[in-house]
C-alpha cells in the first residue's frame, strides 16, 4: 500500500466549521491561522486531534480504555492518514504545591539519583566529607601507608559525654581489653581514672596496637570488626610517631556516614532521601512544602495612617470590649506617647511593643469592667504572640480560620525552603579541594535558572571521581539534554524549584513541548496552541528551531498560530475566515507562505505583504498626572528597582522572557495593592515601599487562568448577561400566569434543569 502523504479531512462541520476540505500535508510543519474565533482551533483539536485521540484509543483493550477518557467524535465525514495524536495545549499544569518544574519535567528524578550515587556527604559541624566503608577499604587505606607506620586502632564509646563511666571501664576489662584512651592520655584498665561527673570526657578504648607491614591484613580486619561492632560503626585509626616525627594523627573510619565529630549520622543514601514528597526525605516541619505559616505584621497592621486607638491592629479592632482601649492607655502612659499618633509615626520600640510585647518590662495596667475596677502590673504579651499562643491551644475552627486572615507563608525555617531534611542537604556534589561554597547540595541546585543549572552539570564531571565520573556519565546525559531542550524553547529563566502552578499556559506549554522532544517519538501528529504566546521575539527563534527538529524526527507538527514568524517559517498554511463565528469557519487560503502572501483574499496575507497595518496612534493619553511609585524593589531577579506607574494611561511593561516583568508588575504591585486595598492574603516580593495607592479604589487582576469552574459554566453565566435574560423571561405574562421564577429558567437548579442531563446538555 502506498504511503499516504497527507491527512485527508472532508466534511469537517464541528462548531462554526462550513463542511470544509482540507488535505493536510504530513511530516510537515503545519500552521493553521486566522482571526480569533474563526475556527482554527475547531479544526485543529476539536477536529483532527480528537480523532486521532479516539481511534487510538478505541484499538486499546476494553479494560484499558476503562482508566481514560474518551473523546467525543467529531462531526466529520472522513478523515484518513491519521497517526497516534498528542495535544500541547495551554492548560496550566498541576496546581498542586508539591509540583515543580522539577518534578514535571522528570529532571528532579535524575538529579535524585545523581546525589544518591555520586554525591558526597559532608559533616555540618565540621564541613569534613563523611564516607560510608566497608572493612576492605579501611584495611586497604591502612596498608596504603608507609611500611613501619606505628599506630592504635580506636573504638570511640564516648564522645564529648558527662559521666563517670566507672561500669563502662569495668566492663571493658571483662572483655579483655587493657588500655584505654581518656580526654588524650592513655590508661591501664587495671587502675582506670576516676573522672569527675559533671566534666564532658573523650573515652577511646585501645583495640589494636599496629605496625604496618605485609600480611597484616587478616589481623586488621578482625581489630576493625571489634572496633566498629564497639563503637556503633566508628573506629580511629591514631599515629604513633616518635616525638622527632611530629605530631600523631586521627584518621576517621566509619560505615554508616557518621561524622565522628558531632555524632551527625545518615541513613544509607537512597534516590528517596532526596524525595521531598516522601517522608523519608521531606523536611520534618513543613512536610516538604518549603514554606511555614507566620503571623504576618502587614496583615495585623494593614493601614499604617490609622492610629491605634482608631483600629491600626487588625486583630482588636472588632472587639467590643473596652479592655483594649484601656490596655492602649496604659502602654502609652508607660511609654509616654500620644494614643492618637498615627502608626507611622510611632517609635520603632513601641510598635515592637504591641506586636510583641514588653519583654520583662512590667507595665502597669489599670481596668474598669462595668463599674468593678482594678489595677495589674505586668509584662505586655504583644499581639502577634497572643495569638499563636490561642491558634495553638484552640480547639474552635472558628478561631483558627479568624487568626489565618493575619497569617502569611515564608520559606521554613528549618530547611531554608529547601524542602529537604538535614541529612538530604549534608550530601553534596563539588570540588573535594575547592572551597566548601563551591560544593552544592541539591537544594540549591534546584534554585539555579535553567541556564546556571546546564553550566552547573557540565562541570559536574571535573569534580567527580573517576569510579563517580563512570556512574554519573548516563545520569548526566539525561539531565543535559532535558535542560537543553528546556532552554531551547525559551525556559532557560525559569528554575527546577519553582511552582508548577506558577507558570502561565505558555509557559506550561513549552516544558510539554521540551518533555515531548525528549522522548524521541516519530510518527506522531503534534497538535500545538499558540506555542510563542509570552515568548519575546528574541526567543521565537529558538522554540521555531524546536518545532522543526520534532518535525524532522519524523512526525507531523500542527501549529494554531497568530505570529508573523511563524507563519513564515512554516511547510504550509491555512488560513481560515474570512470572519469570526458564524461569519468564519471557511479556508480563505491555503499553500506555502508565498501564496498565501499573494491571496487577496486572505486578510493575513494583506498583514504578510503589508497592505494592512496596525496604526500606531497619534496621540497619546495625557493620563491624569497621578502615579504609583514601586520603590527598591528586589524580589527573584530584580535589581534595586525603583519605577513609576503612571495612572489613567494604558502602560506597557515588556522585555525578555525572564526578564523580571511579573516579579514588578503581579509579586511587587499587585499583591502589596490587593493586600493594602483588597485586604487579600498575600505574600509579595520585597520592596521598601508602594506609594500612591490612596489614588487607587481597588486593583483586579486579569490573568490566564481558565474562567469556568464546572461543564455548565458558559459565557451569559460567567458575565452575569444571563441573570437579567431569566429575569425578563420570568416577568412575561405568560410566566406570571403560571407562576415561574427566574428559577425556572436557569439550568443550575431544579425546577428549571433538564433532569435527564441535570442541566449538562448532553448525555454519556
């Protein structure tokens, strides 16, 4: 049979589609474009891609097909030479906290097993790497020194310990050994010394005493046997020179990484030590979520012109009683200020003062309750401790859901954010020479860009052993080209840690698109979704680069595309019009670039040639000659940023993909906006002030996120259009007679619905 060179579409019909034909030329770069609405989409995924998805399906076991969602067929006549489709679309990926570019990607995977097989544990209390041996390779170091070398073999029992450790000692002389080692002097077991109880003490017992010399290696390994079963796995090998040779030194054997120092122990370095989704790597107070809950101070002071008698403490000012009114005046007889001063205006000790409290310094306070009055002297507790001492001792949900309104996320302050237990972050990938800032754990690691992270893995090798170096070697293959694709498309400013949630559809869209590289498939259809929305046209180069590499690895690539440069780029083009919904619907044009630049018809090829062009205007808004002022503003990767936002204008913020326009625009202004004049629950990057907002009623923002929360969700309902529709359905007379409500014409409620669908539409 003769390979078919196109997918063949006749009589397409879904949504505003007219009966179009359409042949589609396969292993090709194909870009379908048109104005928005005309049924580009309809075509490519309702259309084309469903199909593919369900006849691919349906060739499954019925079992199999149980566990996935079948799509609907589309109303088509014929279509034929189709391939297995896969959809790239901008849907935001996972909202789930736990999810990270990392994780998503599959990159986090493999630097898990990088640090479990190449990764070296260092001790935090004295930086010093801590191996984990068998006894062969302490013998083999041992005989690696120099013949003659005199030295005690140890078995450290206490290490920096109060005690007098008299039974020990005792006990030790039952079992046969003669000498010990105590706080650096040697002793005969016979005649033990008596060590003073409250003294911290060093007590090695003396296993062995050695010559190295050939043939010993029997004999060693058994001393190193009785000295690690002794000492739960540690034993020191110490130098005996002659005071000529200078001074003894300590080697540290150990075999289960234990810092012989501090007493710092790892458990055997698995894959799921660095798993911060498991509870054998996750940081034990946060769960692995990096962050914690505070009582945020600009949530308890959300309007510092307020004075503190007027309600600047968010948390009093719903109290009725008159006991925080007189706690005011007594804290400010006491410190001598004026209860009507502005909180700004306040010292920086008195604000501390009331968020939280006096300290040891008494405050005398004096009370009225109805009449029955009385004085106290005591320490002030202060706001915010008051209320984690109640949120914790609570059992009300009521009260710990009003204490959250004043609560906000930080990175956790045990593992830094990082997400990882002490133990995970001890291992570490770096110069064993170097200094120790030069050696990362995988926490960090995960922080870096994607750039800084494919920098960080080419100099990975140099660092490594060459037994490391040859484990590490398919390891690092993997995570170099994962990283390189993801820097390919235009994603090499985003770092492995951050929160897939975070990311916009485009966004999303391209680390799909990089995953999909990286499995290497041929003979797929792509069906793909304005892949360049949110790429700066430097970029778009690249990500056009990447969809003809998927192209030419034999598979046949569908774009739904507005950009010039694409559309330029492509193998062939539709364009469907000429207008939008019913008016659409129709090829206008179809062929290379080139022809359809020269269609009349075609309204993008009038754009391609330029016979049509967006006007700049000639006048500008003069605005109202008010501004919001972002001042030293420093979050991710800006610099110090100081910016004025002038209001009543249409203003533009742009720059490179990475470049920082989020962190200003949505981190810095719109979430120290919403939490000042929405009262929102938000964490925004650090500035050192927004001003201007006394300007501002309130502030909205408009993002990427999908609109509809359930399947009945459509347009009238979203906007509200469709609460006056049943309003004026509900007021006609023939309504009225027979009693209907604007119940009766909504299909989200009984009595109105279809029962047969419950108001969906259809039926499965």
């Amino acid at each position: 049979m003769a390979e078919l060179k196109n997918i063949e579409v006749r009589g397409a019909r879904e949504h505003n589609l007219k009966g179009i034909d359409v042949d589609i030329p396969r292993d090709a770069l194909v870009v379908i474009t048109g104005l928005s609405g005309s049924g580009k989409s309809s075509l490519a995924f309702d259309t084309i891609y469903a199909e593919g998805q369900r006849r691919y399906v349906e060739s499954l076991s019925a079992y199999a097909r149980q566990f996935l969602d079948m799509m609907q067929k589309p109303d088509v006549d014929h279509i034929s030479g189709l391939s297995p489709a896969i959809s790239i679309e901008q849907k935001t990926t996972s909202k789930n906290p736990r999810s990270t570019v990392g994780t998503v990607t599959e990159i986090y995977d493999y630097l898990r097993l990088l640090f479990a097989r190449a990764g070296t544990p260092y001790s935090p209390a004295t930086g010093m790497p801590i191996e984990a041996q068998q006894v062969q390779d302490m013998v083999d170091r041992v005989m690696a020194m120099a013949e003659g070398t005199r030295a005690y073999l140890l078995a450290p029992i206490v290490r920096d310990r109060k005690g007098t450790y008299a039974k020990e000692f005792a006990e030790l002389r039952k079992q046969g050994f003669q000498r010990v080692k105590v706080d650096g002097g040697f002793y005969e077991l016979e005649e033990p010394p008596k060590l003073e109880k409250n003294f911290r003490h060093e007590i090695d017992v003396v296993v062995d005493r050695i010559v190295v010399r050939a043939g010993m290696e029997t004999r060693l390994a058994d001393s190193f046997r009785t000295a690690l079963d002794l000492a739960d796995g540690i034993a020191i090998l110490e130098t005996a020179p002659r005071p000529e040779d200078g001074e003894p030194e300590r080697f540290t054997f150990s075999e289960n990484f234990a810092c012989p120092v501090s007493g710092f122990t790892i458990p055997e370095i698995e894959p799921r030590l660095f798993s911060f989704n498991a509870p054998y790597g996750a940081c034990p107070v946060c769960d692995g979520l990096g962050m914690e809950l505070f009582f945020d101070e600009r949530l308890v002071v959300p309007d510092t012109s307020l004075t503190v008698y007027d309600g600047a403490l968010a948390p009093w000012r719903k109290g009725k009683s008159p006991y925080f009114r007189q706690t005011i005046e007594a804290i400010a007889r006491h410190f001598g200020f004026d209860k009507d001063t502005p909180w700004k205006d306040l010292p920086g000790d008195v604000k501390q003062v009331f968020l939280r409290g006096s300290g040891k310094d008494e405050i005398k306070f004096r009370f009225d309750e109805g009449g029955r009055v009385y004085e106290v002297t005591r320490p002030f507790e202060g706001v915010i401790p008051n209320m984690e001492r109640r949120y914790r001792e609570t059992d009300s949900n009521w009260i710990r859901e009003e204490f959250e309104r004043y609560q906000n996320n930080r990175p956790c302050g045990a593992c830094h954010g990082y997400r990882l237990r002490e133990e995970a972050l001890a291992v570490k990938i770096g110069p064993a020479d170097g200094p120790p800032e030069a050696r990362l754990h995988v926490g960090q690691v995960v922080q870096m860009s994607i750039r800084e992270a494919l920098d960080w893995v080419d100099s990975v090798p140099a660092s490594l052993s060459a037994q490391k170096n040859e484990i590490a070697r398919a390891i690092l293959k993997e995570i170099r080209e994962r990283l390189g694709f993801l820097n390919n498309v235009g994603l090499e400013y985003l770092t492995l840690s951050r929160n897939a949630g975070t990311l916009s559809g485009g966004e999303a869209q391209r680390i799909r698109l990089a995953s999909q590289i990286g499995s290497g498939l041929t003979g797929v259809l792509y069906v793909l979704d304005e892949p360049s929305i949110g790429l700066h046209q430097r970029d778009n180069g690249r990500l056009l680069e990447t969809l003809k590499h998927l192209r030419d690895q034999g598979n046949t690539v569908i774009v739904v595309e507005h950009d010039e440069e694409a559309i330029r780029e492509a193998d062939y083009v539709f364009d469907i019009g000429p207008g939008a919904g019913v008016h659409g619907g129709e090829v206008v044009a179809k062929g290379t670039p080139a022809e359809i630049a020269a269609n009349e018809n075609s309204v993008t090829g009038q754009y391609l040639v330029g016979k049509r062009e967006i006007a700049v205007p000639a006048l500008r808004r003069e605005g109202n000659g008010k501004a919001v002022r972002v001042e030293n503003a420093t979050g991710n990767n800006l610099q110090g940023v100081s910016v004025d936002f002038p209001l009543g204008k249409f203003v533009c913020v742009t720059g490179v993909s990475g470049g920082g326009k989020s962190t200003l625009t949505i981190e810095t202004l719109f979430k120290t906006a919403s939490m000042r004049l929405n009262n929102a629950r938000q964490t925004p990057a650090p500035c050192d002030a927004v001003k201007g907002l006394e300007h501002l009623d309130k502030v909205i923002d408009i993002d990427q996120r999908p609109i509809g929360r359930t399947p009945r969700s459509n347009p009238a309902t979203y906007t509200g259009a469709f609460t006056p529709i049943r309003d004026w359905f509900a007021g006609l007379p023939e309504a009225q007679a027979r009693g209907y409500k604007p119940g009766r014409f909504s299909f989200n409620v009984k009595g109105g619905r279809c029962e047969a669908c419950q108001g969906d539409g259809v039926i499965k």
